[in-house]
C-alpha cells in the first residue's frame, strides 16, 4: 500500500511532529501492553474469553477499515501531513461518512491489541484515549492543510461528514 511518495518522511508547515506523535503513543501503548505479559502483571479487567474473541473479531474489522482507508486513497495516501501532485478531495468509500476513517481505525485497532496483548480493557482503553488526543492533534493541523488547499469544497465535506466517530466526533 505504500508506494511512491507514501513511503516518504518529508515534512512540510503543516506537519508540527503530528506524525512522531501518533507513532510514539501507538508504539508505546502496544509496547506497555508487551511489556505487562512478559513481566506477568495482572492489571484489573481482564476480559473474559468469549469477549476476548469478540475483541479479535472487532480488530480484524478495524485493520480491514485501514486498509481499505488506505486503498480508496490509493497514490495520495503518505505518511506525513502534505499535499501531493494531482491530490483531489477523497470523498468516496468510507471517506464518504468520517473525514479520517483510518486514524479511526488505527485508534479501535491499537486500542485492541493492547487489550489482548495485557490483557486488559483498562489498559486497552487507556491507549486508545492516548492515541484518540494524538489523532485529534494531527486531525486539527490536517485540516487546516486541506483547507488551505480546497478551501470552500472542503468546508462544505467537513459539513456533511464526521470528523472521526459518526454520530459523536
């Protein structure tokens, strides 16, 4: 999925270490919940075993998210926040509903590895509300680049779709 420029770490004024942020808070959640099943610490709400595979079901719906985020983005998908040649307002697939489905996505996604990882749904949420702020750091200055670029199509996008979570954000 990561081809051409996607594979780049080139930062542009818009980027504000949005990218090194949401890398070190999904890194550290997944190496916390590590961390804890090696060392045998046992955190309080451990899931049960059937929500256990209730939660790796849920997980394979968020990476299927992602990657289908991903697909629809196609060549204007990249790693850090810019603006590509030939980029156009994505307004189709899942980007038809939430502005930023695979940030979503990778929040419900890292927050459920950590669970499983722990296990534990205490830690599980904690990392997704971690990586939850961390989004919502790159999703403000996102948004003030696609604004900047498409102006008024894109105020009118953010008016008839959700940012994050539909129904809540």
């Amino acid at each position: 999925m990561r081809r051409g420029q996607a594979r780049e770490f080139s930062t542009t004024q818009f980027e504000h270490h949005t990218t090194a942020l949401v890398n070190a808070v999904a890194i550290g959640g997944v190496l916390a919940a590590l961390a804890i099943r090696l060392f045998g610490v046992t955190l309080p709400a451990e899931p049960s075993p059937t929500v256990g595979w209730l939660l790796l079901a849920l997980l394979g719906i968020g990476v299927i998210l992602r990657y289908w985020s991903m697909a629809v983005l196609g060549e204007l998908f990249t790693r850090t926040l810019r603006i590509t040649s030939g980029h156009n307002l994505v307004q189709s697939g899942p980007y038809r509903w939430v502005r930023h489905p695979g940030y979503l996505a990778s929040i419900f996604a890292h927050g459920l590895v950590a669970t499983l990882l722990a296990p534990s749904l205490l830690l599980g949420s904690a990392v997704g509300v971690a990586l939850g702020f961390a989004y919502a750091y790159r999703i403000h200055h996102e948004e003030e680049m696609l604004v900047s670029v498409f102006g008024e199509s894109y105020r009118e996008y953010q008016e008839r779709t959700w940012r994050l979570i539909p129904w809540v954000y």
